[in-house]
C-alpha cells in the first residue's frame, strides 16, 4: 500500500504570467513526482501540489529563489489518510 | 446494515459495500428503483446504474454520475446519499415528485470502480482508471480526458504517466465507453450531470474551446440559481462558468461530449472543499456536502423538465 509520509500539500499562488510559466514547467519534472490536486489557471489562482518528501526541498528552494509565495495546505498527508481509516474502521466495528 | 435506513451516510464506504447499498436500496424500492448493469471495468468489475422511475417507457431522462475520479470519495459518498434521498422524498418533495412523474432519473455512483477499489486497497490518491494500453509502465487513463469531444488537444496529456492522459484513442476505457453506448441507446436524455471535487466549482461546456457554446447564456442563468440554492443551506459559496474560462482548457471531458450529442444542460460539479482537505475531506462533511449539492442539481432538474426540447 501506498503510503504518503512526510508528504505535503503546498498552496501556491502564482501572481504574474512568468510565475505561472515557472509553476506549469514543475508539471513536466516527473523526477520530483509531483502530484497535482489543483492544476494552474492563471495568475492569483491557487495551485495544490501533493509534493513527497524528497521533493519538499528542493521545490520550496526552487519556489523560493523564484519569488513565488506558497503555503503548506496539509502538513501531514498521511495523517489524514489514518484519521479516515481509522473512522471507516470505527464505523464498521460498529456495525 | 439489514437495510438503507441504517446504513451510516456520514462515513466512507468501500465499494463492496456501496454495490450492497444499491441492492438494498432496490429490494427496498422494487416500484422505483432499479439496478442496470451498463458494462464491466477494465478489471471486469461491473458498472452499475440506479434507474429511478414511476414507469412509461424511454422517458426523458436526467443523467448524474459520480466517482468518475476515483479519489474524489465525497463524490461517491454524495452519489449514495443521492439515491436515498430520491427514494425517501419521491412523494413528499413536490419538486421531486413532479420531475419523476415526467423523468427518469439515472445515476451511476461509482463509476470508475476499478479506481475506487485501488483507492481503497492501494494508493488512496489514484485518480485515473486502470488500464494498460502502450508499453509504458504507467498504468491508467484519465477518464475526463477520454471522450470524443476535442479529443488529444488542449489540456490533456499523451504521456501515459501523466495524471491527464487522454488514452490512444477517444472512448478507449470501457468506463467511458458504457456511458457513451447507454447514451446513444437511450437517446432521450434531457440533462447530464458529471459530479467531481474539489474547488466548489459549477461548470458547463466548453472545456476544449474557448468559443461559448451556444446556449451559453441559458447555461450560465440556470448554474447562477443552482449555486445560490446550494449556498441558502450552509452559505457555500461556488463560482460558476465554463470550464474553458473558469477553471482551464481540458479536452476530452465528460460533459462537452454529452453538450455536443444534444443533451443541453449538461453540467459538472466540483464540490466541498477549496482546499483545507482537499481530496481527504473528513467523512463529517458528506452529508453537509450531499445535501447542498442536492438542492442545486435539483434546479438543474426542475429546469429540465420545465423546458422541454
């Protein structure tokens, strides 16, 4: 099974066309196994990316260096994939 | 649970237990509901569709599916919670009522199942369907790309790995397919809903051109009264739009293929939340979700059958 450990959901915000570009090239690095919850659609709109644990720093150093403001979304992905196993497993305990 | 009344609506359910629920609900509604197998997966698991009907034959229908993404959970779990609420106001709903004394109601709640059952035992973020089709190692094809409308442009991806891979050809998922053959057969469907999340989104076509579809306007009015109705219960708040224009260009999708066979008001949903959770939405919000959502699809349907075409 999958696992998403150390993974996180960054929000960034690109706010001009050359911010968009920069983040729209990240969907062609299939090295840093991106995955993509809410692909870009223009300048102010918010793009989620579930980045692994090995991409974290490199792509915050990338988002950085090129200006672009983002936040961490889900600290924590595989915390919340727990938390609902763990309430589908109450659920049907209880059933 | 013994029956759908028990059955725990505010928690995610595998799909062996969602396809037990939909036997309940028809051995439970044996003058209403029905259960029609359309097709099998890729993995040869079949695709099931609720016919909701009082009856005549080859009715106007409305179409509404969901879980076409399989990673979208709130959209399955709403897809249940639908076909309860269908069941339990058919008579009381006035509204309800009267579209079902002109309508069928269809609805396919899991509608990628191989997906859904890989989300459950595999990876919880898979999205796409299952299949293999080049000699990549990638497996699967993004559903909403793989339609015959605008197909390989815009939006959507050659390269098998890609999370929007359009697939080798137009209708290659079996998935897809099914729909595409119960559409054509049927060849009364009046309005087609493909349910997705997240971003509180309401869109029609186009997705794969940026030219408005010529019943743009009449499109934009009815998701402007379907979005207010969704926010009058929680205070929601959905922007609405094509998808071309309101979210980006995807070809291939669900909708602009269905918009293009005719059915007019053919609509997508992308419900709860903007991002907080994302796709891992606490179970505690399926029903808050279904229950606005269901307020705007039934403006969507209300308005089908009060203009006819």
């Amino acid at each position: 099974t999958e696992t998403f450990v150390g993974h996180q959901v960054l929000r960034i915000v690109p706010t001009t066309h050359e911010e968009l570009q920069k983040v729209q090239e990240l969907q062609d690095l299939e090295d840093l196994q991106l995955d993509f919850w809410l692909g870009p659609r223009g300048p102010g709109h918010p793009v989620d990316v579930r980045v692994p644990l090995p991409s974290l720093q490199p792509l915050k150093v990338h988002l950085e260096s090129n200006g672009i403001s983002y936040s961490v979304m889900i600290k924590d992905v595989q915390a919340l994939v727990d938390r609902e196993k763990k309430e589908m497993l109450r659920t049907r305990r209880w059933l | 649970p013994l029956s759908t009344s028990t059955f725990n609506y505010d928690s995610y359910h595998n799909l062996a237990e969602i396809y037990d629920f939909i036997d309940l609900l028809v051995a439970e509604n044996p003058n209403l509901v029905s259960k029609l197998e359309i097709g099998r997966s890729t993995e040869d698991r079949p695709l099931y569709v609720l016919k909701f009907s009082k009856g005549g034959t080859n009715r106007p229908a409305i179409w509404i599916d969901t879980g076409i993404h399989s990673r979208e959970w709130v959209t399955q779990a709403s897809g249940v919670w639908f076909a309860k609420k269908i069941v339990s106001d058919h008579e009381q709903d006035e509204g309800l009522a009267s579209i079902l004394n002109e309508m069928d109601i269809f609805l396919e709640i899991v509608t990628n199942p191989d997906g859904f059952a890989f989300t459950h035992t595999q990876n919880r973020m898979w999205r796409k369907t299952r299949s293999r089709h080049s000699s990549s190692t990638c497996i699967g094809v993004d559903p909403n790309r793989n339609w015959d409308a605008g197909f390989g442009g815009t939006g959507s991806s050659s390269n098998p790995c890609s999370e929007t891979y359009r697939g080798p050809y137009a209708n290659s998922e079996p998935e897809v397919r099914a729909i595409v053959d119960f559409v054509k057969n049927h060849g009364n469907i009046k309005a087609f809903i493909s349910i997705h999340s997240y971003s509180q989104l309401l869109l029609y076509p186009y997705g794969y051109t940026s030219t408005p579809a010529p019943d743009h306007q009449e499109l934009h009015q009815i998701s402007e009264q379907a979005a207010a109705a969704l926010a009058s219960l929680y205070g929601t708040d959905f922007e609405y739009g094509s998808i071309y224009s309101t979210i980006y260009p995807a070809s291939g999708s669900t909708v602009d293929w269905t918009y293009n066979q005719g059915i007019k008001y053919s609509f997508t949903f992308e419900l709860r939340d903007t991002g907080r959770y994302g796709f891992l939405l606490p179970a505690s919000q399926i029903v808050p979700t279904a229950q606005e959502t269901w307020l705007a699809l039934k403006v969507i349907m209300q308005h089908a059958r009060d203009h006819p075409y």
